[in-house]
C-alpha cells in the first residue's frame, strides 16, 4: 500500500489542502475578530489595512503573471 505512488500523491494533496485551509480559516478569524475589535465605526486597525493590502497586491501580481503568460 506504501509503495503505491497513487497513495503518496494523494497524501501530500491532502496535506496541502489542509494546510492551506488550515490558514485561510486562521486568516478568516483574525479578520472577524479585527471588526468586532474596532475601536470606532469606519476605523479599520492598521494592521488589518496592512494585510487587506499585501493580500491585494499578491492578486494583483498573480493576474499580471496570467496575463504576461
């Protein structure tokens, strides 16, 4: 069973999967709690602007790398 390549590819899938929900979960949480955690309404935590803004320019970067392709 261990020596099937068919099972080590399907385990490392999951394993990614995993991790990579894993992280959009804690990402999704820490965004919620940084909401509810404003101090004023229409004030966002620096912190929060700062991630919103990396997570913005890492989608930019990869449509610009589709469309260069």
């Amino acid at each position: 069973m261990f020596q099937k390549t068919d099972f080590w590819i399907g385990l490392a899938v999951g394993a990614v999967a995993g991790i990579f929900g894993y992280r959009f979960m804690q990402e999704r949480e820490q965004q919620m709690a940084a909401m509810q955690a404003a101090p004023e309404a229409g004030q966002i935590p620096l912190a929060e602007l700062q991630r919103q803004k990396e997570e913005l320019e890492d989608m930019i970067a990869a449509q610009e790398a589709a469309q260069a392709e």
